[in-house]
C-alpha cells in the first residue's frame, strides 16, 4: 500500500526500476510447476499421446507463475481463478518457505495490502447510502479541525476526494521505515501526524495522486460516525456479510498470519538479499493496508461488489466513476480500478503490497474473476510486469 517511491507498503499502481533478479534457491527451482486443482475436473483421458501431452502442459496461468518463480526470483506465487460458469482453479508455483523447501499452501493466507482500501470504501458508501455520510461533505464536518498543515485545510477536502485520491494530501508511507515499523504498533493519528509534516501535494480537487493518508482519514472518519472501531464495521458489513471465511483485520499487535501461508520476503534496497518478513506490525497500513486474505476470498470479495452485493446501485455506480491514474490505461474509482485487458474490455480490483507480499487481480463485468499473490515485492520493472501479466492471462483464458 506504500506510495510509489518506498517499496515495502507501495500502492497498485508504482513503477519501480532495477535489475532483474535471476538468480532463484534449488529449493526453489526445484518446486516451480507446483498446481493444485480446485473445482474443475482433470481433463478426459485420452488414447492419443499428443493429447495426453497437452493434458499435463501447464496452462497459461500457471506458466506465468512458473515465470514469476524461474526468471524473477520470486519465492513463491499463488493465483485463484473463477471462470463465467464460477467453475474454480487454484495454482501455486515456487516453494512456501525458502529456508525449509515446504510447499507453498494452496490458496494460502496473505497479507493483502492496498486491497484494504476496496473494503474501507465500501464500509464508507455504505454509510453514504444510510445517510450517515455525504460524499461531497467535507473531512471538517466529521472530523473538526483536525487536518490542518501546509497548504492543507479539512474544510476543502471532500470526502469523495479522499476516496479517489484527489485530495492532494501528503503521503505518510515514504517517510517511515521498514525495518523500524515492523515490531511498532501504530495509532492511525500517528500515521495522519506524520502526513501533516509535510506541505500539500496539491490543491484538492486538482489531480490525481496515490496516497494512503487517504484512506487514514476515511477509516477515522468511519469511526466517528459510527461510534466502533473500522475493524468491527469491517467485519460485520462485509467480512461475515459475504461469507468471507479466510479474511481478517490483525488486532493491535498480533504480527503473526493465523491460517496456513506462504512466508513473506523483502529486501530493501532492493539489491541486497531477501529476509524474512512473515511476521510484522501491520498497524502502519491500517484503513489503507493492514487486511489478511486469500486469492479465492478476494475474488469472492470484488465478485459479490460488482454483483450489487454489498452496495445500492448509487453507490456502486459512484465508485465505478473513474478518473485517469497514471498512463498505463489505469483508471481509480472511489477505492477501486479499472485496467484493460488484452482480450478486450476491463477488469475492475485494486491490488496491493506491503512487505513481504503482492497482490493483484480483480473481477469482470461478465464473471471472471482472478487474484493473483507473490512473496517479496518486485523491485524491477520486468517482473512488476510479469505480476500483471499473470493475472491478464487468468482472465482472457
């Protein structure tokens, strides 16, 4: 969930430079072309040994995790895929801890980073469509002189420009550090302290920029109308709304990941080695990234949003209201994207890092549906591109 100059809590949308890193651990070679199977049934046997080849032939998918593994030295990748008829796969490739050569969970437990923010969104238009909440009322009408700096003024940023990032407000995750936030719990006052330092990025209404402060701001806000912490709405409005059986908000300093997962990897700078970074404090993401999922739960997350599940047709139809973000076709609603895929049309999600993992993926119009997960963060732009790829694939198969 970081903004796009720090690596370990990036948003969906950096681009990040660097030498492509080809060097992967035997333990790790040795497990690339690992798939489990979910839903679909193995393909009909065949007396025709072309046809029996092309049975065993790694599909395209799981292709591009084998990519992600071999050419790009990520530990491990994992990827759920729903097709039109909701018939599901599951894969893996690579190895789920780099010091014992385990397996790599099947649809394993992640840290899902800036997916976070699809969930604070919708807890926030769902109390927009209550009428607990304007839109286009302002921060210092929940929140009464608390954003204050330079340039900055609560009183001319909206609540719907906090959501689609057009407050111009300064981002908090480029000036902490990794290392020294992993064991630190963090109050999401502090976090918004540490964004106030600094001048705005730009007036508010002005232009698009990522940033997490964002997203502070919306989940204290979600608190002050409600009157209960952003994780207990989370979780009644959404997480046990849909059935989402495998996804949580960490309570205050709990570093562990509670259900089986694929151990998290980080280097920073980005040419040094990769530690190590399963267990950490997420309490610096919070509103904007501090969510624990799977692939499968992420995809049945975006599946019932699209679907009107979770939203009034309004509200749904307001956080489909893009704006352009960034030149790669990229498009950001209220706390959700929309990117192009090969094959034609779009798919909408958010994606998310933080240390140790990545995710990306998301939903179409027509029913498919995709999430794809790696253990470290790509630091060159070759294997950033392969993440994406992956999940292109999943949905144009």
């Amino acid at each position: 969930m970081r903004a796009q100059t720090q690596q370990g809590l990036r948003s969906s949308t950096r681009q990040q430079g660097g030498r492509r890193r080809r060097a992967v651990s035997a333990a790790t070679a040795v497990a690339i072309g690992v798939m489990t199977l979910g839903a679909l049934a193995p393909p009909a046997a065949s007396d025709s040994a072309a046809s029996a080849a092309a049975a065993t032939r790694p599909d395209a998918v799981q292709q591009a995790l084998n990519t992600l593994v071999r050419d790009d030295g990520i530990p491990a990748a994992l990827a759920s895929v729903q097709d039109r008829n909701s018939r599901i796969r599951t894969y893996t490739a690579g190895v789920g801890d780099l010091t014992t050569g385990s397996k790599v969970p099947r649809d394993g437990q992640v840290r899902i980073g800036s997916n976070t923010k699809a969930f604070t969104a919708v807890v926030v238009l769902q109390l927009v469509a209550e009428g607990k909440i304007g839109l286009d009322a302002t921060v210092d009408t929940y929140l009464p002189g608390l954003v204050r700096g330079k340039r900055i003024d609560g009183r001319r940023i909206t609540v719907r420009q906090l959501l689609q990032h057009t407050s111009g407000l300064p981002e908090y995750g480029i000036h902490v550090d990794d290392d020294k936030i992993r064991n630190r719990y963090f109050e999401p006052r502090e976090l918004l302290d540490i964004a106030l330092r600094y001048k705005a990025d730009a007036a508010p209404g002005t232009k698009w920029g990522y940033s997490n402060t964002n997203y502070v701001l919306a989940g204290l806000i979600v608190q002050k109308v409600t009157g209960r912490p952003l994780a207990e709405e989370m979780d009644r409005r959404i997480i046990k709304r849909i059935g989402l059986r495998h996804t949580y908000f960490p309570t205050p300093g709990e570093m562990t990941i509670r259900e089986p997962h694929p151990h998290g990897y980080h280097r920073n700078p980005a040419n040094t080695p990769l530690r190590d970074f399963t267990e950490m404090d997420p309490s610096v993401g919070w509103a904007a990234g501090q969510l624990i999922s799977t692939n499968s739960d992420l995809n049945r997350f975006f599946t019932a949003l699209l679907a009107g599940r979770l939203l009034p047709k309004a509200q749904l139809a307001e956080m489909r209201t893009t704006v352009p973000a960034g030149t790669s076709g990229l498009r950001y609603g209220l706390g959700l994207t929309s990117r192009p895929l090969s094959c034609g049309g779009v798919y909408w999600g958010h994606g998310g890092d933080i240390a140790g993992y990545e995710t990306r993926g998301g939903v179409t119009d027509d029913g498919r549906a995709a999430n794809v997960a790696v253990t470290n963060i790509p630091t060159d732009e070759a294997a950033t591109q392969h993440v994406k790829d992956a999940v292109d694939r999943a949905l144009c198969g």
